[in-house]
C-alpha cells in the first residue's frame, strides 16, 4: 500500500492520496474522506496548503512512522 503526492502546477496546493484505495478520492478539500488540511509556509514566506486524504481501507491506522 503506498501514497501519492500531487501539485498539479508549482505553487499550487499538494494533495496526499492512498494509491489503490476502496474508492477514487477527488483532488479538492471537500473529498468524502474528509481530508486533513494543514498550511505550510513556503520558502518566499507564503502559505500554501497540504491536503491529506483519508484510506478507506484504514492503512494508515497500520503503517508505521
């Protein structure tokens, strides 16, 4: 079981999303897995945002750190 991390364009929100899920997740923040979104400062001192998917599977409740 992995992870995929997307940026559609350079500056643009990164969306993390289980590979071979239960179901297809959509790349937006109101995705019925109900994803994590966390702001990160940028090296230019902007924020963007980091938008973590949920398994429907549960993997990350069985992954390790």
């Amino acid at each position: 079981m992995s992870w995929l991390a997307t940026q559609p364009t350079p500056g643009a929100d990164v969306h993390v999303l289980p590979v071979d899920d239960l179901t297809a997740h959509d790349e937006n923040d109101t995705c019925t897995c109900g994803p994590t979104t966390e702001p990160v400062e940028r090296p230019d001192g902007s924020i963007g945002w980091v938008i973590t998917h949920h398994s429907l599977d549960g993997r990350e409740h069985h992954e390790h750190a």
